[in-house]
C-alpha cells in the first residue's frame, strides 16, 4: 500500500483531518470554497486505499474468475474468495457461503423477491413492509405481487419519521416475509429490528433487513441480529459502485431456486436442461464484479481499521452537534425530519426550509460548495406521510467535520435569506 | 451569488410567490393531466378547458415543486389562457427550443433533446424569456419545461380522445 497510512485504532475521537486525507476528492475547492460533501447516504466517496486495491489488482491479478487453471486465474479467484470472506467477518456471517455479491443492493432484493419470493409466495399470502421503505424495497415486491397476487401490508410511521410498531403483532399475524429497512435513508431512524424479528419469528415470517445505510455506519453482526436476509451496497461504504451483498441464512439459500441464468451458476447442462450449483455461486449467474470485490475488502478493511464503534460514535456526536448548530441558526424556518434524539438515528438529515423548495435550497447551497441531495430519496411512501414533496438531505460520514456542519447552517440561512419573502 | 441571480429573476420569484391561475377545474368539461419529474418528486396536475373552436378558455395548475416549475407553470398558464391548441403548442415548442439549445451543446441526457424537431414557431415569449438562465443549470431544465410536458400531455390526450 502505497499511500498515506490508515488512521488507526478504535479512539474516541476520529481523527478527520488524517482521514481526510485519504479522500482525494474532498480536497478540491469550488470557485475558491472548500468542497463540503453531505452525500454519503446516497453514495460514499472512496478512499485512495480502495482505489490502489483495485488498480493493484488489475495490474497484477486479474483474469476471470473459477474458470482458469493458470497461476494468475488461481490467484484472482483467491483474491475474489477471500474478499468474500472478509465481508462475511465484517457482518458476522456463520460463513462465506452465505454472502452472495449482487450489482447493488436492489439486485440483491430483486434476487430474494425473484428466488425465495417466487417459489413462497402466492394467492392468500401476505408479506410485510414499512412505510419507511426505500423503493428498492417496495417496487420488487409489488411487481411479484402483480404476478403472484400475494397481500402487502404496511408497518406505519409516527410524525417523526420512525416506525410505529404499536399494532406490530397483528400486523405480522400469517405473514410469510417482513421486510424492512435498518435506517431509513430519508429520516435517519434506527428502527427496532430486534422487535420487529422477534415479532416475525413469533408469527413464523422471515425477515430482510435492508441494510444499506446501516451496514457503513454501524456495527453489525447479522448472526446476532437474528435475519434472515440482509442486503446492502457497497457503494455506500466506501467501496466501488458494482458491488452488494445478499446475506442469508445458509439453509435458505441452499433451498432457494436460481435468479438468473447462465454461466457460473450451474454443476451440468445438458440439451434437457440444467443442474443448478450450491450456493453462493448459484447466485452469481455471468462474470462476477471482480475487482469491485477486491475494493470492497480494501474498503472493509479501512472502515475496519479506524473502527465502527468510532465511526458510530463520531457521527452521533457530529449529528447531536449539527441539530443544535441548525436550530439555533435557522430556529423555526427549519424543519428537521426523523428523530430528535442523536442516538436514535444515524447521520442523515432530511431538511425542509419554510417556503422554500428542496430543489432551490440545493441550488443555493451548491454556490457555497456545500453537496446535498434535494428530492424524495427514492421513498415517495414516506414522503407523503412527512406530507412534503421533498426535502433537502444532507448526510455525514466518517470524513464529516463540525466544520461541515458550521457550513450547511451558513448556506442554509443564505438560502433563506436569498428567497426571503 | 452572480449565477444564482441569473436563475432566480425577480419575475420568477414573483410567479413563485405569486403563481398565476392555480386551483382547478370541474372535469368533465375540463380535462386534467398530471406530470411528474421524477428526479425530485415535483408533481403539476394541470386542468384545461377548451371553447368549441378548440380555444384554451380556462386553465388551471395544481401540485407543487421548486420555484422553476412552479413559476414556469404559472407563466405558462398566462400565457396559453386564450390561444388555440396550435398557437399553444406553438409556443410549447418556441419555448423548449430557448431550453434545448444549450442542453443539447452539453450532450443532454436524450430526454428532452427535441431541438432537432421542426421548431415551428418563434414567438415571442415574453416573461418567459426571464427562464433563459435556466439553460445554465442543467439539472433546473427539467423543472423548467414539466409544465410545458404536462400540456402537451393533455393536449395528445384530447386528442387522442377525438379520434378514438
Ligand atoms: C435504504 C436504502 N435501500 C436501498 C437502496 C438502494 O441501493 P442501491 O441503489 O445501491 O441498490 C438505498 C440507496 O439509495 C437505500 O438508501
């Protein structure tokens, strides 16, 4: 590893400006104004290590994978296998078998709509979601109801953006799959997974987490938490785009159906059909995201090597610190949506500035070089029940500084004073 | 703020806060079309109404969005409100041309590459004209044209009504 040395330790206090560092991109100034990113909820920016990871890789290793039988064939399908390994560590997976590499986590829950959904779910059925749902949660699931006319039905939110789980027991009675989101990406709230699959397995449902904006920025150990999918990207923490993760338990998967077809997936194909592999490769249909893998691991191993529990710690105290900066400066102009509790949620601020538009307000805050996302966060469910369009989000990492958060809250009271009634 | 006033006239900022001909109309007689811009969740539900001789009598905007579609669709309505459906695609086109011209000089996403359509009007476009800084923000062209989208819409369904 050629560049600069990875911060190190699980220390209270992140060292940012070491970290930083390694973010090449976050260097750069926009007309003379230091580039402030707050978009890390929608996609990461990546560290030089997992640049070099790949590059590394591609220069010296790369051939396809489980096919050649040459040194360099032998060598990236190691390197491919043992960055599976190194995701199953990361999230607790009883083994590597039971991580399966997807394009993206909506691949990944398109797969077990497709695979599980398909061969489990049909007419007097009913599954579970939650208004806090991104649609990669959502539209996968109506399009094989549409097919196999199965019941949805909807776990509601409070005013706040979290679940409301008040009527959660009759909700999961004679489900088959609840499947729900770890952290909503409009909100920020952490939801109560633990309730929730105690409550399914109590109804004999499954569960999927989606835990694409969780996994970056928590701890997890999906043994521990006791699911029986968990999908995430891994574009979102720190790794390349062209990769996510289905985990699932292994007796599930070795009882699963394929997804897709075609190379990689099967034992034997004959003129009357085919022998499907065991899983993960059963899943794997066509070339792999093979470096994409590799970056991953290498992403792994930074977010590793400054620490979860640190990173955890640093963007609640940056988030606590973010709420009181913005309501002192923008008091009532500013609505916060999602929990008010800084450990109720994670570093994702969905903001709605009084009488003005999500859209402007990302406008204005652009000519500060502050990066936010205006929208509806691919979770319109949730947005009408906020009753708001769209808001303008802003989210922290482990390369977020209160000086990120002091700039927002400058921009944004610039905002408001530009569109000013 | 140089380029930020530039997009945010004053005349865009009074049809924000303003916004001419909202509400809406009974339909039936009126027709209703809704449009979307999916990228930020704004939404215009438009209402028409046309005479017998085929002349915008009454119109209407409803939804919400960001001041550019919300004071592209007010300005639009002022606009169309007593033209006939010709004179009003007319403009739609007069309009979308001041929009394409730059997006398709930044090889825009397809979308809304209809510069290379016969452009059959040049109109005048008056207020309108205050959305030409738009062109210099991309992504805001969008927003600027779901209304005009969203009339032509209507008008293709009406249409489509009569001959079907
Ligand atoms: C909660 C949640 N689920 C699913 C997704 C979909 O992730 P991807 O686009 O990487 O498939 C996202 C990302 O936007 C998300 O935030």
């Amino acid at each position: 590893m050629t560049s600069s040395e990875r911060p190190t330790g699980d220390q209270a206090e992140l060292d940012v400006a070491a970290i930083r560092k390694d973010f090449p991109l976050l260097h750069q100034e926009q007309e003379g104004k230091r580039l402030v990113f707050l978009d890390s909820a929608a996609s990461s920016q990546r560290p030089v290590h997992v640049v070099e990871a790949m590059s590394e890789f591609y220069y010296t290793s790369y051939a396809n994978v489980h096919r050649g039988v040459y040194r360099v064939a032998e060598r990236a399908t190691n390197r491919f296998e043992q960055a599976r390994a190194t995701v199953a560590r990361f999230i607790g997976a009883g083994s590597a078998a039971e991580v399966v590499f997807t394009k993206n986590a909506t691949e990944a829950i398109n797969l077990v709509a497709g695979s599980w959904g398909k061969t489990n779910l049909g007419p007097g059925d009913a599954i579970v979601l939650t208004i806090l749902e991104h649609h990669a949660n959502i539209v996968p699931w109506q399009m094989l109801a549409a097919e196999r006319g199965f019941e949805i039905r909807w776990i509601p939110a409070t005013d706040d953006g979290r679940l409301d789980l008040s009527d959660l027991d009759r909700l999961v009675d004679g489900a088959k799959l609840v499947a729900f989101t770890s952290m909503s990406n409009v909100t920020g709230s952490i939801t109560a997974a633990e309730q929730i699959i105690a409550a399914a397995k109590a109804a004999g449902a499954l569960t999927l987490v989606d835990a694409c904006q969780s996994v970056p920025h928590l701890p997890t150990d999906v043994t521990e938490l006791g699911a029986d999918f968990v999908t995430f990207s891994g574009h979102k923490m720190l790794g390349p785009t062209g990769i996510g993760i289905l985990w699932a338990r292994a007796e599930l998967l070795e009882a699963m159906p394929p997804f897709l077809g075609g190379g990689g997936m099967i034992l034997n194909v004959t003129t009357d059909g085919f022998l499907p592999d065991a899983p993960p490769a059963r899943f794997e249909a066509g070339t792999p995201p093979i470096a994409e893998a590799i970056g991953l691991a290498a992403a792994i191993d930074y977010l590793e090597s400054v620490g979860m529990e640190a990173i955890r710690r640093h963007e609640v105290a940056l988030t606590a610190y973010a709420l009181r900066k913005l309501s002192t400066e923008l008091g009532d102009s500013l609505t916060i949506h999602g929990p008010s509790e800084p450990a109720a949620r994670g570093g994702v601020l969905s903001l709605e500035l009084h009488g003005v538009h999500a859209h402007d307000v990302s406008q204005v805050l652009d000519e500060h070089a502050v990066c936010i996302r205006p929208g509806h966060h691919c979770a319109k469910p949730l947005m009408k029940h906020l009753g708001v369009p769209a808001t303008a989000r802003a989210s922290f990492y482990l390369y977020n500084d209160t000086d990120d958060a002091d700039a927002l809250a400058e921009a944004l009271v610039a905002a408001r004073d530009f569109f000013a009634l | 703020m140089s380029g930020l006033e530039d997009l945010y006239r004053e005349i865009i900022l009074d049809h924000y806060r303003n916004p001419r001909n909202r509400g809406e109309l009974e339909s039936p007689p009126a027709h209703r079309a809704e449009g979307f811009n999916p990228l930020c969740g704004d939404e215009i539900v438009l209402h028409v109404l046309l005479d017998d001789d085929g002349v915008i009598d009454d119109i209407k905007i409803g939804g919400q969005g960001c001041s550019i579609s919300q004071s592209s669709a007010s300005m639009m309505s002022a606009a169309v409100k007593g033209k006939t459906i010709e004179e009003a695609r007319n403009l739609t086109a007069t309009f979308k041309a001041m929009m394409s011209i730059h997006e398709t000089e930044i090889g825009g996403d397809g979308s809304e590459a209809e510069a290379d359509e016969p452009v059959t009007a040049d109109l005048p476009l008056g207020d309108l004209e205050a959305l030409r800084g738009v062109v210099k923000f991309p992504v805001r062209i969008k927003c600027a044209t779901l209304s005009w989208n969203t009339l032509s819409q209507a008008f293709d369904e009406l249409a489509a009504e009569a001959t079907g």
